[in-house]
C-alpha cells in the first residue's frame, strides 16, 4: 500500500479567493481513483472546515470554533485512508456497518498490520483518528439524508483534566464515546544518550550553507520546547529587535541563567482565531521563557545569516520598490539561505530527521526532552531528598519522605514546566512523573496511586 488512490488536492489560495471562494479557499478537496473529483467526501471537509457540522450537534447549530487547517488536513488524509480502503475491499464507505465492517475489518486489519504500508501494526491513536473520522463521515451522511440513519454504540467514560491556568482542572468530567475504541497505552517516554543528541546536533551544524541556519532551529526547539508549527510562524520582530527591549525575568540571577519572557500567538495550537494575511494561524497566546544566549544567537541571526537569505529573494529584482516589498513581507525569522523563502512545519521537520538522528527522534519528542531535562536538573537541587528516597528497603505511598519528593516534582511541573509547554494535561503530567522514578527506580505504582488520589481529593 504504497500510494492511495484516494488523493487530498490543494487548492490554489490566491486563485480561489480572487474568484470569491476565500472561505473554502484553505479547505482541500479530495479526488478518487478515476481521477474524479469525490464529491461528498469533499463536502464534508467543507462543513467541517466551515463549522456547519461536527459530531456533536450535528448541524442543529454552527461550531464557534471550526477545527483548524491543520486538522482539516488531518481528517483528509485519514479519511482518504478509510476511502481507499473501502474501495479495495468492494465496501461502500457511506452506507457500510459501524460494528461489523469499521471495527471488525477496518481497525482489525490495521491492528494487525494488514491495513499498514509497513506490515507493522498501527498505534492504537492513528487506528482511533482514522475510525473516527469514517464514522463522522458516515454520521455527516446520515444527516445530509445520503444514507439510512443508524445507531452507534456508546459508553460514558469519566476523565479527570488538567490544566495549570484552571482552578478546577482536577474535577472528573464525563464524556460520550464510541464503543470498539482500541485502548490507547500511555507513553512511556524513552530518550537518546546525551552523547547521541550532542552527536545529531553537531550533525545538523556541520552541513554546508544550510548547517548554521538548520542548527539555530533545533537549538531553538531544544531550549524552548516550543512547537514545530510554533517556529515555522516565529516572526523576525517575536523576540523584540532591540535587546533593550528583552523583558529578562530573572536579572538578579548570572547572566548565564537569565532568561526572557516572549509572548507567542502565531501557530499556537488550540483554538484558530483567525488566518493572518501571511497565511499563519492565529491562536490562543501563551508567555513562554527563552534563554538570554539564545536570544542573543537568534539576535545575530538576524543580522547576519538571514539578511544573507534575503538577498537571493530579491536577486535579480532591478525595481527598488519591488524589492522594499518582499522585504517587508518577509517578516518570518528564519529563511531558507538557498532561496530566501520561510520554513514550514513539514519542513522543519524534515530537516530535523534528515542529520541521520537517534531512532524516533523527532520535534515533538525534542519538547518531552526539555521537560525532562529541566524537571533532572531542578531535581539535582533536592540530591539529599532524593537518596533518602532511594535508601528506603520498602517504599510506602504515606511515607513522609515520598510525600516530600511528590509534592517537590509535582510543583516544578505544573508551576514551571506546564507553563512553559502550554495546553499540557495531567496525562502529561503522569508521563512526566513516571519517566522521572524510572530514573529514580522508585516504583511506577507509586505514581499512579498518588494520580488516583489527586482525583479522588481535588
């Protein structure tokens, strides 16, 4: 299954908003195997895209918050996946059975393997998305009368969330959810060697022309944990021009230890406000802390590697009035130095992967590592604590020494390390404390006894 008959086509932007369709303009379409434009699939995306339909209330209302263009786009590669393989199989997607046909053949085959490009089985997260939006396509199509309405079967599961900005982020909630879900395993987070970071990094830095640009964007997720999308949108003016400027949190620290608060918009994930003329996403604000050394780096950057890459979007250009204007709308930070164009989410990436790194190593798992790496080094400050801990020949969840390391770990995650990756849940904070008594070897069991007691008491 190397390729899908089943295509997402791009629209062109520019062309469509001009023709008067800018609404739908970032919405893809999705072609069949003829190559034939698929009709209702492509309506679907609409109404999603748009906010006419969600899963919810079913067109009853609008949806004040359409999902994102990057989950548009998500939804039509997984649902491009369902088409295909509907179409392989002599199924019709639109009108074939929830239990029998979606979770007895299609989320079997992928969980087996079957249904995989690779012959290995799928993670229980991308076999759920993809199942899922089958069934809202089929869902959509049963409200838009193209099919027989039919029943889906639901368990009420309860949850607790939370949040380091809500005060009743550990109130259990309740939510509606299809039966036949697989059971998603919490993470276990796993990392490479300091050595084969090191190694990757200078990597990345040793490759010609772009090496030093390449180098500066890795640094830049490693140090901030900020999101792939995140840098892509980092404009040149993010971090303030004049470094009088730089708001320094901590000035009575060394100034090795200073670090600056930048407030960030473009990219963030959550909730899409709007897209801005430069074809960014415009989300939810959130105040994150940048070293001074790399603020200065970045800073340099500016002045000098990137003014390098601007020239070769302007060669050629003999109109000076012409060449003010792609400089003006220029305005992300890092550039491209062979062509002078911005970065994508995709692209970073790629660059990203491509210096041959450690296995699994990807953006993402760069933003765990920086939570992990600065949850060890605060933890170095409390070494006696810690040995006591590990002194202990039978470990008690009431030990006063357990507590004492519990609620010392817990106040640097979500008063130091939740703030700074932003939209983080208390699943994440689970994963954190789990990787952190893997290291300690202090039993896993501990941590989620201590999770099921801030449920039970918050």
């Amino acid at each position: 299954m190397s390729e899908y008959g089943f295509k997402l086509v791009f629209p062109d932007l520019d062309e469509l908003t001009k023709s008067g369709f800018g609404k739908v303009a970032h919405v893809p379409a999705i072609f069949d195997s003829e190559p034939g434009y698929a009709r209702l699939p492509s309506r679907f995306l609409i109404d999603r895209a748009l906010g006419l339909w969600e899963p919810t209330f079913r067109g009853a209302k609008p949806n004040p918050r359409p999902p994102s263009r990057i989950s548009i786009k998500n939804f039509g590669y997984w649902l491009c996946n369902a088409l295909e393989w509907a179409e392989v199989r002599s199924i019709d997607l639109m009108t074939c059975d929830y239990t029998t046909d979606l979770v007895g053949r299609y989320q079997q085959e992928m969980l087996k393997g079957i249904w995989s490009q690779s012959g290995e089985p799928l993670a229980a997260q991308t076999v759920n998305a993809r199942v899922d939006v089958a069934l809202e396509f089929q869902m959509w199509c049963s409200d838009k009368r193209y099919r027989e309405p039919f029943l889906i079967p639901t368990v009420i599961r309860t949850y607790t969330a939370g949040s380091h900005t809500n005060s009743k982020s550990h109130e259990a909630k309740t939510v509606e959810a299809r039966k036949g879900k697989v059971k998603a395993n919490k993470r276990n987070l796993a990392f490479p060697t300091d050595v084969e970071v090191e190694r990757w990094r200078k990597r990345v830095y040793d490759q010609p022309i772009v090496g030093a640009t390449h180098g500066l964007m890795v640094d830049h997720i490693l140090e901030t944990a900020i999101r792939r999308e995140e840098l892509a949108c980092w404009r040149v003016d993010t971090l303030p021009l004049d470094p009088n400027d730089w708001k320094i949190v901590n000035p009575k620290q060394p100034e090795a230890a200073w670090q600056v608060s930048v407030t960030i918009a473009k990219g963030t994930k959550g909730r899409q406000f709007y897209i801005d003329e430069f074809g960014d996403k415009v989300g939810p604000q959130g105040n994150i802390q940048v070293p001074y050394w790399l603020c200065q780096k970045i800073h340099e950057y500016r002045d000098n590697e990137r003014m390098l890459a601007l020239k070769h979007l302007t060669r050629g250009v003999r109109d000076l009035a012409k060449v003010r204007r792609l400089i003006e709308q220029s305005v992300h930070l890092y550039l491209h130095p062979k062509t002078g164009l911005r970065y994508t989410g995709d692209q970073i990436y790629r660059l990203w992967t491509k210096a041959e790194g450690p296995e699994h190593w990807s953006p993402h798992l760069g933003r765990d590592w920086w939570a992990c790496q600065y949850l060890w080094q605060k933890m170095q400050e409390h070494s006696a604590l810690i040995k006591q801990v590990q002194g202990l020949t039978i470990p008690d969840i009431d030990h006063p020494l357990l507590r004492a390391l519990k609620d010392t770990v817990l106040n640097v995650i979500q008063m130091e390390i939740q703030p700074q990756l932003r939209h983080a849940s208390s699943a994440t904070t689970e994963i954190y404390l789990q990787w952190l008594y893997n290291q300690l070897r202090v039993p896993l069991n501990l941590t989620r006894q201590w999770q099921e007691e801030d449920g039970e008491t918050a």
